[in-house]
C-alpha cells in the first residue's frame, strides 16, 4: 500500500512548504531506488560485489593496489544505470527549484539521476560516475557516449560500442583515469561540501531523503540545519541515526511522500 502520510503532519508540512523561505535537501541512495539504483545498505544487508563489501571496493586502497578492478566495479554500476529514468522523487524536487526562490539539493548519489530530472546546480557530494578524471592532471572526460562495457579486459576503444580502453588514457597526459567519483578514504571535492554547508546552514526548512545517514562528512548537514534552528523532516522507509533527532521522520518511499507534499 503507498505511503499514508498522517493528516495533521501532512498539513503542517504543506503550511511549512508554502511559507519557506530557504529549503535544503540532502538525497541519498534511496532518493533512486524506485528507479532501480539498488542502494548500499537497507533492509539490514549491505551491498557486496563479487564477494567484497562495496566500501572495499569503493576505496582509495582499491584505486591504488587494482584500477582495473575499481573500474570494472564502477562500469558495472554505471551499466545498471544506463537505462534507468527519474522517479516521482527526483520530479518533485526539481520541480521545488522553480517554487523556492533559495533551494539548496545535495546528494551523495553518484548517478546524475537529479540533473536528468532538471534539477540545477546540483551539489554531488561523491562526484559523478558518468565522468572519468585523470589521476595526474585531473582532466575530466565523459562516459555517457559509451554504450555498453562488459568488462576490464578491454586493449583498446571498441569501435561498434564506443568504450575506452580499461584504464582509459587521458588525452591530455596519457596518464591513467579513474571514476570521477569519492572513494571512502578519500576527501571530498574541494569546496562542494562547504556550498552545500552553506545552504543548510541558512535554510529554514531541511528534507533528508532515502539516506541512511551513516556516512561521513554527508551526514553532517541535516545536523547543521538542526543546529541552525531549521525543521527538519526525514523520508526513508527505515529508521536511521537522524530519526530521532529531527522533527519528523516519515517511514515510507521517497517517491511516494515527496509528491503527496506538493501544496
Ligand atoms: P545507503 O545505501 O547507505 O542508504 C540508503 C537508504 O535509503 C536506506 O536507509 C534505506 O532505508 C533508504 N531507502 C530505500 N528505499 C527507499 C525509498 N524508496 N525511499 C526512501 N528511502 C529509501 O545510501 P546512502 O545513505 O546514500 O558513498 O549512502 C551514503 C554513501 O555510502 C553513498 O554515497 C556511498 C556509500 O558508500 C560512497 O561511495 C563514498
């Protein structure tokens, strides 16, 4: 049955959505999971590919002792991506952008899935694994015109699929690339969590949506917008750490509440 959002708590929250001035939001795996992004934690297991825990393979000891596994990791992700669309959740706050003068959305996700949905200035907490960058000159390159990659193992770009070889090269330097994205062990992009510390910090209204609130530095933000004395409201079907600390926590699917608050 789709998320019930109690009546009274649906009226203060449409109230607190018509009279906001500064809104920010921080999404998190869960934001895409009605789009078919399988998250990394949730209904008590955590994601494991070819038997190791993704923080494993996720992490910058992977990039140094394996690219070509990190790689072949992050294609795999990005080939379940390649078909998959917004949902009513990434809709409903691209739409928000026009209705709020000041709305401030970052995301831990990788996917560009609020980008595609048209959402602006989006604040990618973990980079974007539609992007390779050089590991020595930091020149960027997309991946979106590569159709299909099937495995590391690749000598050369494949002509009928448009794949790069595995590592690819950079055309600037020659040196190898890597995913253009955060890897645990790793710092964040410099100045991205600082704007996005910036938007919670001054919101008066903060949305904390299908993130299970575990991952630093990330995690930080709805605490600042706490902090800042803005009210708070969580969606996630589970309850995590920021549920008992922020003002509503709505147990039900981001795709099914985000639209039932649109006043
Ligand atoms: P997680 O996979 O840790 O958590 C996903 C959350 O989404 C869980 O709390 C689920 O209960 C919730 N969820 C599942 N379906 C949902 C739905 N339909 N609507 C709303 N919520 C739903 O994902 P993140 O919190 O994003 O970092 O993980 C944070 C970071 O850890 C990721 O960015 C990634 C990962 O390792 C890096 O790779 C650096």
């Amino acid at each position: 049955m789709p998320t019930q959002i109690e009546p009274a708590l649906l009226t203060e929250l449409r109230g607190r959505l018509r009279t906001a001035r500064r809104v920010f939001v921080l999404t998190g795996a869960g934001v895409s999971a009605e789009s078919g992004v399988p998250t990394f934690r949730g209904g008590g297991q955590s994601g494991v590919w070819k038997g190791m825990p993704f923080d494993a393979i996720s992490s910058y000891r992977m990039l140094q002792s394996d690219l070509p596994a990190l790689w072949e990791w992050f294609d795999y992700r990005r080939n379940l991506l390649r078909d998959l669309r917004p949902n009513p959740a990434h809709l409903t706050l691209a739409a928000w952008q026009e209705k709020f003068a000041h709305l401030c959305l970052a995301t831990q996700n990788v996917d560009g899935l609020h980008t595609a949905a048209g959402s602006r200035d989006v604040h990618e907490l973990h980079g974007n694994i539609w992007t390779a960058r050089c590991t020595q000159c930091d020149a960027r390159e997309s991946l979106r015109e590569e159709t299909n990659v099937t495995g590391a193992a690749m000598g050369a770009t494949d002509a009928a699929t448009g794949a790069r070889e595995r590592p690819p090269v950079c055309r600037s330097c020659g040196n190898a690339m890597r995913p253009d994205v955060v890897l645990f062990g790793e710092m964040l992009p410099a100045g991205v969590f600082e704007q996005a510390a910036e938007g919670a910090a001054a919101c008066d209204l903060c949305f904390v949506v299908g993130t299970s609130s575990l991952v630093y530095p990330a995690m930080r933000l709805p605490e600042i917008a706490l902090e800042a004395g803005a009210y708070t409201v969580e969606i996630n079907p589970e309850a995590t750490p920021f549920s008992a600390l922020c003002h509503a926590a709505i147990q039900g699917r981001a795709g099914e509440v985000l639209p039932q608050l649109d006043y």
